[in-house]
C-alpha cells in the first residue's frame, strides 16, 4: 500500500482495500490531531499540561535523587526548623527533614491518592449517569423508576456536604490511603453522573441509536458501544477537572489528620506543620510550600480541565464567536 | 430627499471567522411621515439587519456604512449619548415574537414605563396614567399592567409590544415580523390595530415581514429585499399584484392569502436555496434561481429601472431586472428575445 | 363560563379569539396548586431527612463493625469498659432496636452523649450554633454579593481583560485548599512574625476579660476578620462563576435588543434587565452548593479555633467522639436540606415564570 490517504481525498484503491475498521481509526486519528492542535492554541491549557508534566515526571523519579532514609524522623539531615539555606532550599521541618524533599516526595501520595479516587467517583458517576439517562429515554415503567431512583439518590449526595461525608467515612473506616480514596471517591461523584445522564440523554435522541436500537440492540448493547464512546470526551474534561477537587479533598482529610500519618503527604505536611506550632511562630517556609503545591497542581488540573471543554465546546469559550 | 427616514447605500457587513459576510448590499429607503412602507424578503434576506441597523442596535461584529438619515440627522454619525436619546422618541421597534422581546421577569406596565421614565416623555406623577392610557390603545385593560409577559397570550404580547413602542410618541415605528408568531385572526387584529394608530397619528411606520400579503394589507409602499439589496419597490398594490422581478413574483404567489407559515422559509414554486452571503453568485445574485434568466444575467448586475417608463417617461415603480430594464419591453417572463438557457440547476 | 387552570392563565400561546384572559385568573384553583407544590416539597426534603437519618446511623454504627472499638482505636481500655461503653451507648440491643431508639431519640432533638466531654450532644451543639452561624452568614452573604458582583461584570463581556482576570483570580482560590489560606493569613497577619506585624488574633472569637458589650462586639469583630476573609476567598469564586455563565445565556436574549432599544445605557441594559434574569438560575445553585459552605466553616473554625459547630466536629474526630460526630453530620445533613426547601419555597416568589 502506498501512503495512507487522508478521508478528504478522493476515493482510491487503496480506500476501497482498507477495512471498515481501518478507515475508522484513520478518522480517529484525524480528530485526535485537529484536538490536539486546537487544544495547543489554548495557552492556559498549555501551561497547566507543561506543569502537570514536570510535576508528574519529578514525582516519579524522585526515588533517584532522595534517599527515603532522609525523610524518617530519625534520619534526618538537619536541624529542627532550619530557614531556607543552600543545603536545605526551603528550610526543615521540625524533625530537621528537607521540606523541599519533602514535597517532592509528597507529590507521589498526593497524586496517587487524586487520580485514584478521580477514578473511583467517574466510573461511579458515569455508571450512574448512563444507567439513569438511558433507561429514562428509554425504559419501560420498571426503567424510568430505577432512572428516577438513580436521580434522587444524585441529588441527596450533591446537596450534602461533601466534605462531612467523606470525613465520616475516614473516619469510621479503617485508617490508611485506600480509605482516603474510597472516601473522596464515594462523594464527589455525583456532579459527574448528573453531567453524564445529560449527554447520555442528548446521545440517544440522536438517529444512530435509534436505529441501533431498531436492529434489535439490547441496553448493555446501547449503552455500552452506542452512548459510552459518545460520552467520553464530556466524562474526559470531567474528570481532569474531577482531580483537582480530589487532591485538595485528599489535602483538607489529611489536614484534618484522617489520613494515613506514617505516608508523607502535602495536606499531612501541613498538619504536621500545624501541630509543632509552626503557625503562630511565623515558619513560612513549613507552610508556603506544601500548599502552594496544591494550588498549583489544582490549577493545573482545572485549566486543562477547562481547555478540554472548550475545544470542544467552543460556546463555552467566550469572547465574541 | 424624505422628511422622516432617507436611507441611502447602506451596506451591512458581519465579520465572521471564516471572513466577512455581507447582509445587506447598498440599500436606498426613504418614507415621508404618515406613510408606511413594506420591506419584504426570505429569511436571510437581510431584512431584520436592516431593522435593527437603523437604530444601530446591531452587535459589534457588524459593520455598517452609508447614511441613515432620520429627520435628517444621520444616525451612523452620532454620539452615543445623542443616539440613546433618538432611540425610542425618534424611532421605535416593534420586534417579532414578543415573548422573548418582553422582559420576562418584570411586569409589563414597568417595562412600558421604563421609556417614559429615561426620556422624561412625562412628568414621574403621570407615568401610571399614561402607561394605562397606552395599553387601552392597543384594547387591552389598564389592570394587565401588573402582570408579567407569560400570563398574557401571543397577541396580548405583541400588543403590549406596540404599546411600549408607542410611549414616547416616535414619529417612526419599526415594525420586525410584528404579526409572525401570530394565528391568522389575531394577525389581522394587530394589523388593523398598526394601520388605525398610523392614521390617527400621522406616525412614518417601516413594517418588515417575509410576508408579502400582510405588507400589501397595511403599506402604501412596498420594497422587495432579496440577497441584501433591493429587487423591486413600488405601490404596495402594483408589487404585490402586477410584480415586475421574477422573485417579488414568485414571493407573492407564494403567498395567496394572509400568514401561512408553512411558506415562510421558501416560496412556494421557487427552487434552491437563497445564495451564500459570503460567497454571492455573479452577475444578478437571483440567477441561480430566475426561470427567465438570460445569459446576460450571468455578467449584469442590475441596478434598479424605473419600470415601464415609456408610459409617461416616468414611474414609481423600480425594479432590479434586466428584463425591465432600459430597451426591454415588458416585464417579468414576457423576454422572448433572450434565451433562458441558464436556468436554475 | 368555566374554565381549566391551563387555559386561564397559562402561557398558551394565541387563542383563537385573543379574549384577553381575567385579570385574576383562577384564584381557587391557583390556591390549591400553591398546596400542592409546597406539600410536594416538603414530601421530598422528609425523604431527604429520612435519608440522612439513616445514613447516619449506618455510618456510625454498621460500618465500623464494632463502634466502641472504633471509639476507643489507639487506647488502653479494659474489657469491663467496653462492655460500659456498649451498654451506655445502647449497642448490646439487637439492630432494629438500636435503629428505632436513635430515630426516636431524634424526634426528641436527642442526639446522644458525647463520648468525649460526658454531656449531650444537642447542648454542646446548641452552645456552638451561635457562632457558627455568624461566622458562615457573615462569609455566605460577603461571598455572594462579591461573587454576583464580579460574576455580571465578567459575564457581559466575556474575553474581555477584566473577564480574564477576574476568572483567573477566581480560579486560583478556587484551587487553593480553604485552610491553607487560613493558615497563610495567620502566618501573614497574626503571627506578629516576618515581615508584618500581627494585625489580627490568631484565633478564638473574643479577648477574654473583656466585659462591655460594645468592647466584646468589637473584639468579635476584629477576630472575625481573617476567617471570613478566608471563607470569603474560597466560596466567592464559584458564585462568580456561576454567575458569569448564567449571565452569558441570557446575553443573546431579545428583550436586551428591546431594551437597548429603548434607549438604555449598556449598564442600565446589564442591571434592570440581563441580571434580574440571570440571577434566579444562579440563586438556585447557590442554595445547592450551600453544602460547600458547610464543608468550607468546618475548616475555617479549625483553622481559626473559633468556637463553633465545625471545631466541634473537628474535636469530635481527634478523639474520635462517634456519637458527636454522627449527631453533627445529622445536623449539618439536616440543615442544608433545609435551606433547599427553604430555597424551593422562595424560588417561585421571585421567579413570577415558575409560579405555581
């Protein structure tokens, strides 16, 4: 075969060769690349993915220039509370550990602990916003009441706060990380599968699953190869936006000292720092750092969060289009 | 040169992403007071942006040039402050569909008032009296004021409408598809309620409708809008009954009697779709359309002739043909001598 | 004549013969229809209530497995003081039994005893309310106003500068974690420490020793500074937000092209009539992110060691206090429920569209 040919090109042997499957994955990779060019005009979107990766790469080979020794309370290099020096670039803790190493290996809880429980909530979230959307469009009378049940239990998680449930569940759960991520994971979902029910709805009014539906196509059938792929890019945006409410969820637990205190995390820094009474005596660089961390991983999150859905909302863009 | 509005080469220009489009493309209107005069045309003909250009009530993508001289004063030229005060009292608007041109969260007699108030057409002890002295003008009891737009029907709406555009006494209303969302009887009440006010008050009244029966039942004048340009205007009679342009012809078969919606976004017996704005065909912009059209029409683009001048050597009446044109006997399909081989696809 | 309520003043569109409809239209009918939306509420923020009750009560006693355990986790206790402890708190009756002795408590306003300062968990509640609603109410109402505020003037010109400043300052303490700001504030402004001097207290809510009322009004008022500035921070920005996104539906409108045309500055046209409008979609959201607020108090107190409802929870989680924590998750449960259904109850007086 010679070169592939783009799908705008008129039709060739070469076309007329190539499977179904093919030309569908040629088209899909022609959206891949239009997306990813639109998506690199967007300049916030640009930042906050350059300062997920650095951030991201940093937290995965940390274990190359950081000697785990070091962040023990008995091996620490340091003296007690140490200001910013050469040595130590923001200053110790009050066992004498590097709080720059410290947030560095930080990063891989805090992370681990955001995308997992990001992971948790969106398949809940979709599983919940597919079920209610499609057998509320389409149910027979037994559909609509599980779709409407599915709903109502949405709402009554969406009013309620958030974060009381989740430090409820930390706290008559066994301490640990799985804990922190079941917790996170079980009450920030619902946004999500009130979104996902949404697109679930406006995907089956479209022709393509009616007729899937005409041929004979079961719910599972629908749901899963019609309204779940259709539903992805939402789900997608969804949920880089859905990482940053987890990380700083997972920061406020720890803060709270539900989480696992033996782990080095950015919110445990913070309590830890709270509680040698760094606060009141002014130790700036014990409590700048770790938060500043989160806000930036946050942000990040969000503006690609929010660049996603722009390029594929381009409404939502502003500015006069 | 026309007392009330003296519209001249106006052109209107969208700056879309994919560049510029053309809405409206040198247009000439003028209306002396008391009279009404009709702009017909398809929807994308231009004809709303025309409405809302007089006022320069268009969004800022829109360039607009030429002249629009109401009572003389061009309104393109002026500060904004001066046009907020020539807003309403110089001219007012009567928009289509009222229930989405009502506020629907504030009740109808403040929404009337809310004129009054900005320009001072009143002293503030009046306001009340004057909002019920204007909403029985239009039949509707003064005690409506205090409700909000969702309580009143269609025709109520549209009433309420014409009575907020009456409030500062303009000496021209523009009327944008005042009667579209209406069934065919409340149309002809509002109709009767426009053409009785321009009477009693010797108001100018610029009525925009795609539909070319309701303009020949109100209007003097009648001006045929197609492409962004001006393809026939004359007596409102004459256009509707005797159409010189093979598009006001084919507009007014499409429309026998009042208001059928169903004609509205493409008249009956014309084929094809009205041409890209951005991207108009040459020559005359109706060819691809025309069922007389002539080779010539490829390369002309006719400006409005007098039609039928040998008469008296004069008319009032124009079209944009070039089968009226200067040399061609007869109007519309009666061009034997030019070979209609270029004919709609 | 008789008519149906729909036809009577609906918006039905153009009838046939345009009669203009009476002026109070179907006042009995209408009487009933208000009964019957009010009593659906009311139906739904029981079910909700109930919901929260029974959460509750599978929170704190079913899935720790064994409560007094989860309780006494980290301690010396002997096996006697367990086996108190199990009696006290009623867990050696069966589960049902349990079930209907804590709901039935509830009806009572009886939430239990504290584990942890021996007395019931409604009086410690009742001592804390004060505070914490000044505190919230306070930060709630500042936040909403600057958020309304900022959110119209972001949302009639989006793209423009003072759109994207706004919108990205209000992303920025979107994503900075509530009690971290908190803690930079006390750093910044009250540690007396670094670069300023210690303008504000670190924390609690009054000076102690001071006895006039006006002395102790102003001394609230000077340590409430830096934790409504936080709650204010953080709570604002989604106000804005949604604010700014409702305000840009409703910018195509055509009764803004009406009101310009009637002569109306761009600011007049924005405030009389695009903002009432987006204002009623944005109020409902507000009331539904109140859990926001709850969550956002809670950590404010901690931080700020003022004497609330959200130090009182976050005491009851060091120890942990089971029965306080549980009686102030029904509690805050329970209050966002309610200011639901108080904002369902009003919705329809200021939005005359959706009146029933």
């Amino acid at each position: 075969m010679s070169a592939p040919t783009g799908p705008t090109d008129t039709p060739t042997t070469d076309d007329v060769v190539r499977s179904p499957r093919a030309l569908a994955r040629a088209r899909r990779r022609e959206a891949l690349g239009r997306f990813a060019r639109a998506y690199a005009r967007n300049r916030a979107g640009m930042f906050g993915l350059a300062s997920l990766l650095t951030i991201g790469v940093l937290a995965l080979t940390a274990p190359l220039f950081i000697d785990p020794a070091h962040l023990t309370v008995t091996g620490a290099p340091g003296g007690s509370l140490e200001p910013p020096s050469a040595e130590f670039p923001l200053g110790t803790d009050n066992f004498g550990r590097s709080v720059l190493d410290l947030i560095i290996w930080g990063a891989r809880v805090s992370l681990t602990v955001g995308l997992l429980a990001t992971f948790v909530s969106v398949t809940l979230g979709t599983l919940a916003g597919i079920t209610a959307g499609h057998f509320g469009s389409s149910g027979g009378l037994a559909g609509r009441l599980v779709s409407s049940v599915i709903m109502r239990v949405t709402d009554w998680f969406l009013v309620l706060p958030t974060l009381v449930l989740a430090v409820a569940l930390a706290a008559v759960l066994p301490r640990g990380t799985g804990t922190i991520i079941l917790a996170i994971g079980l009450t920030v979902w619902p946004p999500t599968a009130r979104l996902v029910r949404a697109q679930t709805l406006a995907v089956e009014a479209r022709p393509f699953v009616e007729r899937a539906r005409a041929l004979g196509g079961g719910h599972a059938h629908v749901m899963g190869w019609h309204v779940l792929p259709n539903v992805m890019p939402v789900v997608l945006a969804q949920t880089t936006l859905l990482v940053a409410t987890s990380i700083i969820a997972e920061s406020t637990l720890a803060f709270l000292g539900m989480g696992d205190p033996t782990t080095i995390s950015w919110g445990g820094i913070l309590q830890a720092a709270r509680t040698s009474g760094a606060i009141s005596a002014g130790i700036w660089w014990y409590i700048v750092p770790p938060g500043l961390a989160i806000a930036v991983v946050a942000l990040s999150f969000t503006l690609c969060g929010r660049a996603f859905e722009s390029v594929m909302n381009p409404r939502l863009r502003g500015g006069s289009g | 040169m026309s007392g009330l509005l003296d519209v001249r080469d106006l052109h209107v220009t969208y700056a879309g992403s994919g560049g510029d489009v053309p809405a409206v493309r040198g247009l000439d209107l003028a209306l002396d007071p008391g009279d009404t005069l009709g702009v017909a045309g398809e929807s994308g003909s231009g004809k709303s942006t025309v409405a809302l250009a007089l006022l320069r009530l268009l969004p800022a993508t829109a360039r607009v040039t030429g002249h629009i001289l109401l009572e003389g004063e061009d309104v393109l030229g002026m500060k904004w402050g001066r046009l907020r005060a020539v807003r309403w009292v110089g001219a007012s608007v009567v928009f289509q569909g009222a229930m989405h041109s009502l506020n629907p969260v504030q009740r109808i007699g403040d929404q009337i008032a809310e004129p009054l108030i900005l320009h001072g057409t009143v002293r503030p002890n009046q306001v009340a009296s004057r909002v019920a002295e204007l909403l029985e003008q239009v039949g509707l009891p003064a005690s409506r004021s205090r409700d909000h737009p969702h309580q009143l029907s269609g025709g109520q709406r549209q009433r309420v409408m014409i009575a907020m555009a009456l409030a500062c006494e303009p000496r021209l209303i523009i009327a944008d598809e005042a009667t579209t969302a209406l069934d065919v009887m409340i149309q002809a009440q509002i109709l009767a309620l426009l053409r009785g006010l321009v009477e009693e008050t010797g108001i100018g009244m610029l009525m925009i409708s795609h539909d070319l029966s309701v303009l020949a039942a109100t209007c003097d004048r009648v001006a045929v809008m197609y492409a962004g340009r001006i393809v026939e205007e004359g007596p409102a009679r004459d256009v509707v009954h005797r159409p010189a342009h093979p598009y006001a012809s084919a507009l007014s078969a499409a429309f026998p009697k009042i208001g059928d919606p169903a004609s509205r976004l493409a008249p009956r017996g014309l084929p094809g779709d009205p041409p890209d704005p951005a991207d108009p065909p040459s020559g005359c912009v109706f060819r691809p359309r025309c069922a007389v059209a002539a080779s010539v029409c490829a390369t002309v683009d006719p400006p409005l002739w007098p039609v039928h001048p040998e008469n008296d050597g004069r008319s009032d009446r124009r079209a944009a043909c070039v089968h009226v044109g200067p040399g061609v006997a007869g109007g519309a399909g009666g061009a034997g001598e030019i070979s209609t081989e270029e004919t709609s696809r | 004549m008789t008519t149906t309520p729909t036809e009577a003043d609906g918006p039905t569109g153009a009838g046939t013969d345009d009669v203009p409809a009476p002026a109070a239209p179907g006042t009995g009918n209408r009487a009933w229809r208000v009964v019957t939306y009010v009593c659906g509420r009311l139906l739904t923020a029981a079910v909700s209530l109930f919901a929260v009750i029974v959460a509750g009560f599978f929170l704190f006693r079913i899935l720790p497995g064994d409560p007094v355990r989860a309780m006494t986790e980290g301690r010396e206790v002997t096996a006697e003081q367990r086996e108190e402890l199990r009696r006290q708190f009623g867990l050696d009756q069966p589960l049902w039994r349990q079930f209907l002795d804590y709901a039935e408590g509830l009806l009572r306003f009886d939430l239990g005893i504290s584990f942890q300062y021996r007395e019931p968990v409604v009086d410690l509640i009742l001592e804390r309310l004060g505070p914490t609603i000044l505190l919230a109410g306070t930060g709630t109402v500042i936040a909403a106003l600057l958020g309304l505020f900022l959110g119209a003037r972001a949302g009639w010109r989006p793209g423009g500068r003072g759109d994207r400043t706004n919108t990205a300052v209000a992303l920025f303490f979107w994503s900075v974690p509530t009690f971290w700001l908190g803690l930079l504030l006390i750093v910044l402004l009250a540690s007396g420490r670094g670069f300023m001097p210690g303008l504000f207290p670190t924390g609690g809510m009054v000076d102690p020793g001071l006895s006039g009322p006006l002395e102790r009004a102003l001394s609230t008022a000077q340590h409430m500074v830096l934790p409504v500035t936080t709650m204010v921070a953080v709570i604002y920005a989604q106000y804005l937000m949604i604010m700014r996104s409702s305000l840009m539906d409703e910018k195509g409108a055509d009764y803004l092209t009406t009101a310009r045309a009637k002569g109306l500055r761009d600011a007049l046209v924005r405030r009389r009539h695009a903002v009432p409008n987006a204002l009623l979609p944005t109020v409902t959201l507000i009331f539904l992110n109140l859990g926001q607020v709850v969550s956002g108090v809670i950590l404010v107190e901690t931080v700020f060691s003022w004497p609330g409802l959200g130090q009182l929870f976050y005491s009851g989680l060091q120890v942990p206090d089971l029965g306080l924590v549980q009686g102030l998750f029904v509690v805050f449960a329970a209050s966002v429920i309610l200011m639901n259904l108080l904002a369902d109850l009003v919705y329809p007086l200021l939005d005359p569209r959706v009146r029933p």
